[in-house]
C-alpha cells in the first residue's frame, strides 16, 4: 500500500523527462546551425590555425575545443559587451574558451541571409593579469 502513494506522481515524472527529452532536442537541433558550421579565421590574420564549428555542436582551435551553440541576443548582452544595438539578433557562445564561455554577436549579411563575421568577448589572463579581450573571425576559406 505505501507503494501506491506514488503513482499520481508518475505522470507528472513522465511528462517531465519527456519535455525535458524535447527541449534537450530543440536546443540540439539550435545548437549546431547550418549557417556558422565550418572553419573560420581571425579577421584581419593570415594565419594558418583555423577555428572549426562542427554540425554536432563542438569546436576545434589548434589543441584547444568545447561546445558551441547560438542564442537570441538580450538587452543585458548589448549591455555586458558594452556596445549600443547595432544589428545583429542571434549571438554565438563558445564553452570552454580560454578556460571560460566567449560570446559574441553574429553579423549577417542583408543581401544573402548569412552570417559574415561573428565576435568573440571573453576574460582574458596573460601572465597573471587579466582583462577583457574580443576576437573577431571570418570565413575561413581555403
């Protein structure tokens, strides 16, 4: 009898491991958009290390990776990056970046549709010190 004391809790537990199922794949499905996947470059650098976005969501530059997906941009972002509105509604974020997250607007291109550059914000400690530093990456063509 003090088994039964459980089943209304049940369907409650189903419905949310199921939602949770179906956010987890939505985010997934958000995590890796067709647009950003592939290799990108410093802006302005010729060098040969290339940043790669994978389709599943993970990122390679040189020996360093982690995850990577994309999300709307709020108020507060504009706001921690210190910049005014200028464009830009979808913001990338780059997981285990120099030991900490790196986000950034994503720059689309009026004409066609598709993201030019993206930015990267993030923490920054050289020697002991750290700061603030921003990276930002173009296609990588080869």
């Amino acid at each position: 009898m003090t088994g039964s004391r459980f089943l209304p809790v049940l369907p409650v537990l189903a419905l949310f491991i199921f939602g949770c199922t179906g956010q987890a794949d939505a985010q997934d499905e958000q995590q890796a958009p067709d647009d950003l996947v592939g290799t990108w470059r410093i802006f302005g650098q010729t060098t040969s290390r290339m940043l790669e976005l994978n389709s599943d969501g993970t990122w390679a530059f040189g020996s360093s990776g982690g995850s990577w997906h994309v999300e709307p941009i709020s108020d507060a972002d504009w706001q921690r990056w210190g910049l005014e509105p200028y464009g830009p509604v979808r913001k990338i974020v780059v997981e285990n970046w120099d030991q900490t997250t790196a986000e950034g607007p994503v720059e689309e291109s009026a004409i066609e549709g598709r993201p030019d550059f993206f930015w990267l914000f993030y923490k920054a400690t050289v020697e002991g010190r750290s700061g603030d530093a921003q990276l930002k990456f173009g296609h990588g063509y080869d």
